[in-house]
C-alpha cells in the first residue's frame, strides 16, 4: 500500500532519522548558513530553536531549508523546503511549514551513464 503524500507521510519519514537535521537559510550576501538543530511538531509546522544569525537570515527571507542526513550508508536524505516565522520578537524559536519535502540520494551508477539522481516526493503543497 503506497503513503500518500503529506504531512502524515512527512511525519513518517522523520521517525526513521537518526540524526539531527540542518536548519540552512541564506545569508545577506546570498551565501548558505547551516547549522545542526533539534526539531519537533506543533500542528502541521515544525518548531526549532535558532541562533542569531539564522533568526537574522530568516527573518529577511524567509524560505529555508531542513535537511536530515542519511542514517544508514546508501540511504535516503530527507529534503523539507518550508516557510520560516519567528514566534516573537523576543523569542529564539521558530516554526517552519513545510511546502515540499523530498528523499534524495544518488542513483546507482549505470556505466556510460551520467551521474543521476533518485528522489521520492513526500510532501507536495
């Protein structure tokens, strides 16, 4: 029976990681910033706690990224884009609703072949 895709299907992928995901957001001159951080739900929107200079880059874009590293050699990352909010002004927590989220990992090797991507959708929105 296949999962469908959504936030059930979101919250089932995110038992099977082991390890904590990277919050990424961008910089004032377009550079990545990641970093390690803890994650948990409230309602339909994951909830961190982020330091200052992620509060600083989301704030100013909001759109950030969440990515969970594989747990096992050969296995999938978990890829959540979403929409970052501050909770308050004077709060360093931070929910994010996610608005895609993907498996990702490289695809066996086929000689002659280009390097190729395997990826599953799990949430669509």
């Amino acid at each position: 029976m296949s999962v469908p895709i959504g936030l059930d299907r979101l919250r089932q992928e995110l038992g099977s990681y082991r390890m904590a995901p990277y919050l990424v957001t961008v910089n004032d001159d377009g550079r990545p910033h990641a970093v390690a951080i803890a994650v948990g739900w409230d309602g339909g929107a994951l909830v961190t706690r982020a330091g200052s200079r992620s509060l600083a880059n989301l704030v100013r874009r909001p759109q950030v990224t969440l990515l969970w590293p594989p747990s096992e050699p050969d296995g999938y990352s978990l890829i959540v884009d979403g929409m970052a909010s501050t909770i308050s002004p004077a709060d360093d927590r931070v929910t994010v609703e996610p608005v895609s989220a993907v498996l990702h990992r490289l695809a066996p090797p086929v000689p002659g072949q280009p390097v190729r991507s395997d990826c599953v959708s799990v949430l669509r929105r």
